[in-house]
C-alpha cells in the first residue's frame, strides 16, 4: 500500500474515523526534509499494510487542520489511533526511531 493524499474535507473520514491507526504526514511541497523522509514513509506504508495506514496532508493546502493539531513546523508525523492522537514527531527523523515509536502505540 503507498502513501495516499487527504485533503481539509475528507480527513475526518479517512483519518479520525478509520478503523485503522493512521500515520499522517503534515507536509509542503517547498520542504527539502519533506522530501527526504518521503520514501521512509513509503517503506513504513509497505510494512505497516493491514496494520496503519500512512497519508501526506499538505499544509498549504489544509492550514485549519494543521493548526487544529498545532502543526508549526514541517514534517511532522501524527499517528491518530480511534480519532486521538496517539504520537507526534517534529522533524525528518530516522527509519528506526518512526518504527520504534510505532511499535510502541500500535
């Protein structure tokens, strides 16, 4: 399963509402690290399937829900499990320490 976009008017559904964890990606088009962490993110969407659901949110794009979350700066990492944030992570960080912090709240 690869990483899916969401946008402002269908993150409740596909986010709060999923049955599922979902990891979700608050990103930008114009953020270098964004782009960095990008293919980590799609490995972790591969090896979660079934599991977590992995989506980009682009902040440009969904400003209330970013600041609904208190998204100020980019990427930040929100795992929502049964509506509730479950973990949050500022910054590009490394495979190991997004999984590690997984398999804690999974």
């Amino acid at each position: 399963m690869s990483v899916t976009q969401v946008a402002e008017d269908d993150f409740q559904a596909n986010v709060l509402d999923n049955e599922i964890p979902v990891l979700v990606d608050f990103w930008a088009e114009w953020c270098g690290p964004c782009k960095m962490i990008a293919p980590v993110l799609e490995q972790i969407s591969d090896e979660y399937e079934g599991r977590m659901q992995v989506v980009k949110l682009n902040v440009d794009e969904a400003q209330q829900t970013a600041f609904r979350y208190n998204v100020r700066s980019i990427p930040t990492l929100i795992l929502f499990k049964n509506g509730q944030v479950e973990m949050q992570v500022v910054g590009a960080q490394p495979r190991q320490q997004i999984t590690r912090m997984l398999e804690e709240k999974l």
